[in-house]
C-alpha cells in the first residue's frame, strides 16, 4: 500500500491535491497539508475495547497497540466508506455505515493528519487479517491506557483518542 494515492487537504478538509503514500517524509518535511485517515473503536456491551496488536513489520508501531480499526482514506474516498473497507480489510467485519457512531474529527499538528474517528458496538470478536495483527485483546479503556502507559508500543494517537472514547462510553 505504499505506493496508494491520497487526498492533500487543508486544515479545512478542502482538497488541495494528491501525493503518494510513499512521499510521507517529503509531505512532513515540507508541511505540505494534512493527510486523511480514519479510526474505529469496536467496544462491547461490557464496555471493553477489541485492541489489536500490529505485526512486526509494520512501518507505524510495529508490534504496537492499536485501534480495533485504522486506515488512509484513499484519493477520492470519504471517511465513512474508508472505515466499512478498512474493517472488512483488517477484521473481515462486514458493517453498515448505519451501525457506526460518529466518535470525533481530529486535526493532529504533530502527524498531519485530519482523523475521523467511530464506534462500533457489537459482541462479535472479530477474525484478524494476520498481514495486520498478531494478535488481540478485550480491554477495559483503563486498562488500555495502563499498557500504553507502562511501555507497550502503541500508535502515537492511541492513548488520548482512548480518553475521548472513555469520555463518550461515560456519557452515553
């Protein structure tokens, strides 16, 4: 997926462009825009998160915490079409834009991304994609934040979009 093409935005979300995944580091170096992704978080009735472990070879948090669901959105694509993809691609969950709430939109100075990020609530364990995930785990929010916290590699934005999804499960 290297070589995928992807939307350059403005911090509005307006379309500036294109750039090739593969250019990461010229796109950070020069701040070129913002860089489109989204998340999911799939949480059980019991309030626990499905946290997968990426594989080792992974570029971003190799053998790292991550979202039950994570991806670029694609040049042309929408972020709601980009997480239903995603989660058949990662999980091999077939979802309906319907199922999902809508968690945030996130702009991310550090990492110039624009995020948009969901929940889904279900019982179902997910299957891995083993090209994606070595593994994974039901964790309580807490208990998610205590690993990341005690040293287990995680994605950068995992721990604080944690707390917002621990904030929304409170409120809801």
């Amino acid at each position: 997926m290297d070589d995928e093409l992807l939307d350059l935005v403005d911090r509005d979300d307006r379309v500036l462009g294109t750039i090739n995944r593969k250019n990461y580091a010229t796109f950070m170096s020069k701040k070129l825009g913002y860089l489109r992704a989204v998340d999911l978080f799939i949480v059980n009735s019991a309030g626990k998160v499905f946290t997968p472990v990426r594989t080792a070879h992974k570029t971003i948090a190799p053998n790292g915490l991550d979202f039950s669901v994570g991806g670029h959105v694609s040049s042309g694509d929408d972020y709601l079409s980009t997480v239903v993809r995603e989660a058949e691609e990662e999980l091999y969950l077939h979802i309906a834009p319907k199922e999902l709430e809508f968690l945030a939109k996130i702009i991310s100075e550090e990492i110039r991304y624009i995020r948009c990020v969901y929940v889904l609530r279900t019982e179902t364990t997910p299957s891995l994609n083993t090209n994606d995930f070595v593994k994974a785990e039901w964790l309580l929010p807490d208990e998610l934040v205590a690993k990341i916290d005690s040293g287990h590699p995680a994605k950068m934005t995992l721990r604080e979009t944690v707390l917002l999804l621990k904030d929304h499960l409170k409120n809801s």
